[in-house]
C-alpha cells in the first residue's frame, strides 16, 4: 500500500475508476455495474474513484451502492468538486457530455468555498457515506482564479476539521498540476492520458516535482481512453475519435509487445506505475469482465528487451523509468480471487 503524500491516506497499487458505471459513452446495467465493483474488491482492489461528473450522479449512486456493507476501514474513497450539480426538466440526454444518462441535472462551474461544501455534501448523500478519503478540485482549467483563490482554502480547511484526509486536483493536464504541487500543500494530483506509452508530458514537470516535494501522484487515462487497449481505427483518444498518426503509433506499439510475448495493455499499466511519484493506477471499467482483464494485465511482467526496444526505436525517452524485474514497491500482482459469476 502507497500513502497519498502527507496524509495519512493508502492506496493500493491499481484503483477503479467509477466513470464507466456512470454510463460513460454507452448504458450499463445496474447488475453490471454491481458486478464490476464486487469483481474489483475480489481481486484486492481497495480504492474507488468517482464524481458528480460522471452520469449526473449515477456513478457516485451506483458505486456506494456496491460498496454498502463492506467494512468503512477497508477501502478508500475519492470524489471530485467543481461542477455542483442542479435539478433539470430530465428532458433530452447527457451524451453532449459523454454519458448516456437522462438530462436530470446540469452541472455549475462552483469553484467557490460555498459550492465546495454544497457540492461535497450532496456527493456523500448519493454515495451513502459519512466520509470520502480524498477530494479533488475537479478540471479547474478555466476557473484558476477562484479554484485558486477560493476552491483550494476551502478543501485545505476541510481537511483541517477533519471532514477529508486528502485533498489534491485532478485534471486532464500537467501543467497546472505542476502549479498545485509547487504553490499549495496538495496531498495528491489525479493525472489522466499525460503520463502513457503516448504521452509522457507529465515526465516534464510534474513527475518530477511532485517527487522531490513528497506528493503524490495518481494516473489516470493508461490507455488513452482506448486507443492503448485496442489500437485499431475509430479508437478513442482522449474521448474522442484517436487521429490517424496515433493510431499508427500505438499499432507500432501493439505489434512490438507481441513480438515480445506480452500484451500493449499490460505495458501501458506497467509503465504508469513505473514511476516513483506514481502511488497507484486508475483504470476504469464496465463490467466484471473487464476488471479481470486489468487485474491480469498489471500483474503481468513485462520483459526487459520490449522496454530496451521502445527505447532504442524511439517510441520512449530515455529519462522515462520502466519496471525493474521484480515488481516495483506497493505494486505486488492483484491477487486471483474470482467470485462465482452471476448468470448473465
């Protein structure tokens, strides 16, 4: 287990990411969405990660839902603020958004102190817990100023009252994550797609930094919403359409891991969590079946001669760490412990 900066916060080594079961992109069932959190907790997975963002509500239902009954000491729960949400007419969809969830809400930029609280409060109704372990200032990248100003003091000071345990930011960017570290006193950053066999942009920065002062980092986006899990045209890159040379890269990537006998999603896990600011890995998944399949893949070793190769084609920087043989400190294989499987 890997302590989230300062805090007094532990995660394990690979974390579910909860979007998924808040219908991202496509519906999931209520049974599916169950069946993907209970797959988790069997396989050693200790931390979920949600928001209000992620189908209106729906993920932060569906996954205290799941987790109602487990023991409170066991696991750990991170949620985000920034966008309140507001009662709608319920007429139209969220696909506009990327979740296929009736329009029953609208979301609110509220980087306020106020908005952080009211925003909060309202997630731990919906997950049906009295407490989450980390809070995230979520995507704040037009609102610096207030998050800044305004959103930042109001989680410092949650966590000071002892409502949260960790607060950080999560954005889909590293510099203004670099920002967080250098300027405040963030436990940890949630850094999703800047830090892949596609983009190490974080490596600039913000790994680096958040290193040396003791904070902490999660990753998020290890596959680039899709195009590392399965490289092929009309992927996903960044939750859109993966662009022609982005794709030729990753088949390059694909066909170099089969050359060595491994897989490119079990690289793409590996190499996230390679790197010692790196506390655990976030992968988001739909169903039991693709929690297993991630699960699998991290516990995967990677040979040495595909890390020696990517470096000596130039598809990664040399200064980019990669898996010793033995697995890494905190990243021990997730365990097999598959549950009977409900009939489909």
């Amino acid at each position: 287990m890997n302590r989230l900066g300062g805090s007094g916060v532990r995660v394990g080594a690979l974390s579910f990411g909860a979007a998924a079961i808040g219908n991202l992109y496509t519906e999931v069932g209520e049974e599916e969405a169950q069946e993907a959190v209970e797959a988790a907790w069997h396989r050693g997975i200790r931390s979920f990660d949600t928001a209000p963002h992620y189908g209106l509500g729906l993920s932060e239902r569906r996954l205290g839902a799941a987790l109602r009954g487990r023991p409170r000491d066991q696991y750990t729960v991170s949620t985000k603020v920034g966008r309140r949400l507001e009662s709608a007419d319920g007429r139209g969809d969220d696909l506009a958004s990327g979740f296929a969830v009736p329009a029953t809400h609208r979301r609110v930029w509220d980087f306020s102190a106020d908005g952080i609280r009211r925003t909060l409060e309202a997630g731990l109704e919906r997950l049906g817990l009295d407490r989450v372990d980390v809070v995230y200032l979520h995507d704040p990248d037009e609102h610096a100023g207030q998050a800044f100003r305004e959103g930042y003091p109001a989680l410092e000071e949650l966590r000071s009252q002892g409502v949260v345990r960790a607060i950080g930011a999560g954005m889909n960017q590293a510099e203004m994550l670099t920002r967080f570290v250098r300027e405040t006193d963030v436990d940890v950053v949630l850094c999703a797609g800047r830090y892949t066999l596609l983009d190490q942009s974080a490596l600039r920065d913000l790994l680096p930094t958040a290193h040396a002062r003791g904070r902490s980092v999660v990753i998020g986006g290890a596959f680039n919403s899709g195009l590392l899990a399965d490289p092929r045209p009309g992927a996903r890159y960044d939750y859109t359409d993966a662009p022609p040379e982005l794709v030729r890269r990753a088949l390059r990537l694909k066909a170099l891991a089969d050359r060595h006998g491994t897989t490119l999603r079990a690289a793409a896990l590996a190499f996230c969590a390679a790197h010692p600011a790196v506390a655990t890995v976030l992968v988001g998944a739909r169903s039991a079946r693709e929690v297993h399949d991630c699960a699998d893949q991290f516990a995967t070793r990677v040979p040495q001669a595909f890390w020696q190769e990517l470096r000596t084609e130039g598809l990664l920087p040399a200064e980019a760490p990669v898996p010793d043989e033995a697995p890494a400190p905190g990243r021990a294989p997730v365990p097999d412990e598959h549950p009977p499987r409900r009939p489909s």
